[in-house]
C-alpha cells in the first residue's frame, strides 16, 4: 500500500488496516518458521506497509495535538 492510499484512509480504515496487516504479518512470520513461504519479499513488504501506517496515525495525532481548539 503506498503511502498516498494511506494518507486517504479515514482515522477507522486506518486502524482497521493496521489491525489486519498485523495479523497477517504474525501469520507470515510463523508460517515462515514452520515451513516455506511463497515470497519473503511479501513479509518485508508488509513490515513497511505496518511502519507507513503507524507514520500516518502518528502524523494525525500530533496535528490534532497542534491544531489549536477554537
């Protein structure tokens, strides 16, 4: 997922996103100890489409935080 489809996701597809590319990342993870996995490539990929998400939430936050209540 690039970065451009993320920064579109409202704050509860973000979440949710984050939520399922984790599970499937721990699966990938144990599937590729036990056994062998289809492409690594593809657990390296979604490590970063983890850390992309986590960016945008963090970026959200500290504009909420900035953004003066009026």
């Amino acid at each position: 997922m690039k970065y451009k489809d993320i920064k579109a996701l409202s704050d509860k597809d973000l979440k949710d996103n984050l939520k399922d590319e984790r599970e499937s990342y721990t699966k990938m993870k144990f599937t590729h100890a036990i056994s062998q996995v289809e492409s690594t490539a593809r657990i390296t990929a979604t490590r970063k489409t983890i850390a992309r998400l986590h960016t945008e939430r963090r970026s959200r936050q500290l504009n909420a935080q900035n953004t003066p209540n009026v």
